[in-house]
C-alpha cells in the first residue's frame, strides 16, 4: 500500500515526494490504514507571505492530504503531512466527525476537536521523529561501515609495502593478554560488519581498487627512490667542491 502524490503546484518536489512515499511506508506500518490517502501539492501565492497562513489540510471525504508549498522548508512540508495523517486515521476510524463549531478559532470554542488537534500535534510530531531519527540512524551506521572498510584496505596497503609495523607487545602485557585484546578487536570489527565473512568478502570484492592503490604506492616509492638518489648526487658533487 502506498499513497498517490499529484503536483498541481508545479514545483519541483522530488526530493520530497521520496520522503513523503518513505515516511507514509513508515507511518503504515504503526497505524494500519484501511485505506490509502492523496497527497496533494497546492500553491497559493498569497498565502505564502502570511505568518499565519494556511499550511495543510485534510478533506475527510476524499481522504485528501492538502498541502500548500509555497515559501516552505520541505522538512516543514513533511512535518503537516504527518499532522495530517493522524487526522487520516482519526477518520478511517469514525473519530473525527465530532459535530459542533467548525470555524475560525474551533480550536478554542470546540473541545472534541481540540483533543483531536492535540491527538494529531502529538502523534504526528512524535511519530515524524522516529522516522527521522531512523533514518540518521542508518546513514550514520552506513558512513561507520564504509569508513571501516576504507581503513581496512589502507591498513591492509601499507603492511604490504612495509609502511605500518605492528607494535611489539610492551608494557608488562602477557602475549595471552595481547591475544585476548586483539580477539575483543576481531568481535569489535564483527559487529561492525556483521561477521568475518563479510569483512572477507569485501575485502575480495575490492581487488581493483586495492591494484589501483598498489600501483600509486609503487609510483610513490620509485618517486622517493629518485629523490634520494639525486640528493645523494648533489651531495657527492658538494663534497668534492669542497675537497
């Protein structure tokens, strides 16, 4: 189940239209909709300007999410359609035909909606930060991952060409006591990766880029061999000068 976007404002949503697709999955998954609601994008210059002008609206007959685009941070866009889904679900389950006032200030004068704005501030709010929060949570594991791996095959890279040297184990620790530590860092990496067969598949899976590596290297040690060996020419000639 998915929701329908429609974009009669014309501007260039897209970015957002994934977001809006993501987090109704995510808002579906919690609350269960019976049926799916129609996201729509509306633009109305004028209303734009207006500290206190119209954001968002839900149409209980269509099941109709109206959003209204102009001037809007496309996080802020988010936040009302996550408003406006609480009132989605307030509908599809018989609670939001309350009757009474209706007009400017129901909020003040009608206290069955009342508590259904404040059901939909809450929940819609809260539910917009856990999905949020999710998806910083994974992009976060996933840079973690990925710095890993670039570790591992740099690490791997210059033991190869004899420019990292493992510490000697020093400092009054036993070699039981370094294999015990050096174990803590092996199920460290596993939890990072998953297990060791991932770290080796990955590893295998960057054999291109480990050649490319090993060649830039090759060229760097060729280059320094040269530099010395023309420091060491330009030192001979000094010292004969000086003879």
């Amino acid at each position: 189940m998915t929701c329908t976007i429609e974009n009669p404002a014309g501007y260039d949503l897209t970015d957002l239209e994934t977001h809006v697709h993501d987090m109704y999955d995510f808002f579906n998954q919690k609350y269960s909709f019976k049926d799916d609601p129609k996201v729509i994008f509306d633009s109305e210059p004028t209303n734009g300007p207006s500290v206190l002008g119209k954001t968002a609206y839900y149409d209980p007959q269509t099941l109709e999410v109206h959003i209204f685009v102009d001037d809007r941070h496309p996080k802020d866009m988010l936040r009302s359609i996550a408003h406006e889904l609480i009132h989605h679900m307030q509908n599809l389950e018989g609670r939001l035909d309350v009757g009474g006032y209706m007009d400017t200030g129901y909020y003040l004068k009608n206290e069955k909606m009342k508590k259904l704005e404040q059901e939909a501030m809450l929940h819609g709010n809260a539910t917009m930060r856990e999905y949020e929060d999710r998806i910083k949570l994974k992009e976060k594991d996933d840079m973690s991952l990925n710095e890993w791996k670039s570790n591992e095959l740099n690490r791997g890279l210059l033991k190869k060409f004899g420019l990292l040297k493992e510490a000697p184990f020093d400092g009054g620790q036993s070699v039981g006591e370094a294999q015990i530590d050096t174990l803590k860092e092996e199920e460290e990496l596993e939890d990072t990766e998953g297990s060791s067969d991932g770290r080796e598949e990955f590893l295998a899976s960057q054999e291109d880029e480990f050649s490319k590596k090993e060649e830039m290297y090759t060229s760097l040690k060729e280059s320094i061999k040269r530099i010395a060996k023309s420091k060491s020419v330009i030192l001979k000639s000094v010292n004969k000068r000086i003879k």
